[in-house]
C-alpha cells in the first residue's frame, strides 16, 4: 500500500494522524485502526511523520501540469455565459484563458 492509499484508507475510517516531536499519534473510533492498518502505518512511519510535520504553506503535491501555450482550444473549458461573455480556462492547469462573446460578431 502507498502512503497516499494509506491516507485515503485512514480517513474513509476517521482516523486522525498527527505527530508530535518524533511521534506519530493517531485519534480512531473504536475498532477502527485494524492490524493491517497498524502494520502499514509502521511500514511507512518515516514518510507520515516528514508529511505530517511539514509546514502547511509548503505544497506537498507536485505541481499542476503546465501546458504552454494555450492554443489548443480542444483542452479549453469554458464557464457558464455571463452579461454576453464566455470566460474560458484550461482544462489541464485551470490557467485563465480570456473572454469572448457568447454569439460571433456580424460584420
């Protein structure tokens, strides 16, 4: 199991992990934490406590895809029309893209 399928497993338990100092503390509902959990809990306990303790401004998450540049309208999402305007962003990173009429313009 990886760290993150351990993580997601926790909390679809209610299980809470925190750390304190060195330690890695847990908050279950009773039952809750089974042997199997405990002993992959144990298995990764390096990597919990380097997440757990890490500051919260720092993204641990690599970062979204960048897709430079923009002019592939096949991966372009747009918003709901809006005072006649479409608002349109990527659908890979969510960069914003730009406006434009929600009709094409009669010349």
């Amino acid at each position: 199991m990886t760290v993150d399928a351990l993580l997601v497993a926790l909390a679809s338990q209610d299980i809470v992990l925190s750390v304190a100092g060195e330690r890695l503390l847990f908050d279950a509902p009773a039952g809750a934490l089974t042997p199997e959990l405990r002993a992959s809990i144990a298995a990764h306990r390096g990597e919990l406590v380097r997440r757990l303790s890490a500051p919260a401004d720092r993204p641990i998450a690599s970062p979204p895809p960048k897709c430079s540049p923009h002019n592939d309208p096949r991966q372009w999402v747009d918003g709901a029309p809006i005072d006649g305007r479409i608002r349109t962003t990527c659908g890979t990173c969510g960069r914003f893209i730009g406006y434009r009429p929600t009709e094409p313009r009669m010349t």
